[in-house]
C-alpha cells in the first residue's frame, strides 16, 4: 500500500472519529447532574442563614427556660 493511500485512510478514520465524537451525548447527563447539584446548594446556602437563625433563639429560650 502506498503512503498516499495509508495517509488517506489515516485521515478518514479521524474524520469518522472525530463524527462519532460529535454525536456522543453521554456527557450531558453529567453536565445535568452537576447544574442540579448547583441548584440544591444555591438552595441550601440561602436557607442556611434563616435556619440558623432560628436554630440560636431555639437554644436561647432552652437556655433561659434552664436558668
């Protein structure tokens, strides 16, 4: 086989890759997870501060209840 033709082949396999690299989807579910995960944690941070909060005039009351 000549180098021409070897070459040839060569850069239709690539080509043929590279297309099936393009039409691979598997990825996005991934990126779905993660934006989902930021969301949660969005979520959880701006939650976070209100139940705090409310978490110390709990043990505020506890405390002066006990005393």
């Amino acid at each position: 086989m000549s180098f021409a033709k070897k070459a040839l082949l060569k850069i239709q396999s690539e080509i043929a890759f590279y297309k099936g690299l393009a039409k691979d989807t598997e990825g996005a579910s991934g990126i779905e997870y993660a934006i989902v995960a930021a969301m949660v944690a969005l979520v959880i941070a701006g939650l976070s501060a209100g139940i705090g909060t409310d978490i110390t005039n709990l043990f505020t009351r506890i405390s002066t209840a006990l005393q």
